[in-house]
C-alpha cells in the first residue's frame, strides 16, 4: 500500500531529530505483522543504517511510510521539539484497518466532495493506535503552566463576554462594539501620525 509522510519542523531540531533507516521501504513489508518496530530492535540490527535529520526550523521532511523511522531516543523532560507530522496513506478495501484515527475540523472544508472524504478516510474503520502517545499527561510540568497562563486570560474573557451578552440589550451590544471601533481607529491613527513624523 503506498503513502507518504510529510513532517515539518516548527522549531530548530538539533537533539531528538528523524531518524530513518536507509533502504528499509525495500524490507519492511517483513514485519507487517508489528505496528512499530523497537527501538532496541532497529539499534541492535540496523544502527549503521540509521541516517539523522537534524534541521532548521521550517524544513521539510517527506518520506515512503515504508521506510523504518522514528524521533532518536533519548531522555530529556525538559526539552520539547515542536513538529508537525502527517501521513497520506491509501484506503480502501484493501487496507481495512489500517491507519489511525483522523481527527478533523469539517468546518475548514469548503466543499466536502466524495473524493475528499475518500482521502480523509471518512467511513473507514482505523485499528491503528494513536501515535506519539501525546496529552495534557505527557507535557512538561513548564509547559503545562504556560499553557494555563495562556489560557485562564481567554477562559475569563470568554466568560466575561458571554456574561455581557446576555444581560445587555442588542441594541448596547451594538454600541459598545462601535465605541470599540472608533477607539481603536482613532489608536491606529495616533500610531500612524506619530511613525509619519
């Protein structure tokens, strides 16, 4: 079954990079039978093979999903490499199960044709676990606590809105969003006349 995958690195990669072992879309097909190889097995017999891709970020990688590959092991809780990886693999009668599950936000396609659902894997059973294992319970305690400071601001925002709008009249609603308009033309006007001098 062919496909390929497509992973992006959203920040410079120098430690735990993609690793793939060279020529091994031609040997895979023999362990069809394992979802993932160890990395002990690929180490004890192929580790002369193992080719890195340490990059920049905004670099490309796209490769057979035959071939063996993984992110080098290592162990570091206080680094986190930031990627995004994707797979397009073929569907169909064929290949029953195969895949992980697809998780997508239908709302960003225009036109949801036969074709497209198709290639999303619409309708097709997936057996595949999810893979990296990757949660709230795998982050960095650091990154846990950003993204809290991230997100209590909005939360409360959010809440604060929704409060505004239900007891506000629409037509207060309206006026408070045209004050917010004047203010912030009038800002942007003040920044422009200060830059023109």
């Amino acid at each position: 079954m062919p496909g390929l995958l497509f992973l992006f690195y959203l920040s410079d990669v120098s430690k735990n990079p993609f690793q793939l072992v060279k020529d091994s879309h031609l040997w895979s097909h023999k362990h069809d039978s394992e979802i993932y190889l160890s990395d002990h097995f690929v180490q004890e017999n192929y580790k002369q093979d193992i080719i890195s891709f340490p990059l920049k970020k905004g670099s490309l990688i796209l490769c057979n999903i035959h071939a063996v590959h993984r992110a080098e092991p290592f162990k570091d809780n206080n680094y986190s490499r930031e990627t995004l990886l994707f797979q397009v693999d073929q569907v169909g009668a064929n290949n029953i199960g195969h895949g992980e599950t697809n998780l997508v936000n239908t709302e960003f396609i225009d036109r949801l044709t036969p074709e497209i659902m198709n290639y999303l894997g619409f309708g097709y059973k997936t057996d595949y676990p999810a893979f990296p294992n990757t949660s709230v319970a795998t982050m960095t305690t650091q990154d846990i606590i950003t993204l809290q400071r991230k997100l209590l601001p909005l939360t409360l925002q959010a809440i604060a809105k929704n409060f505004a709008l239900n007891l506000l009249p629409g037509e207060a609603i309206i006026q408070i969003k045209r004050l917010l308009w004047n203010l912030k033309k009038k800002q942007i006007n003040r920044t422009k006349i200060k830059e023109s001098e």
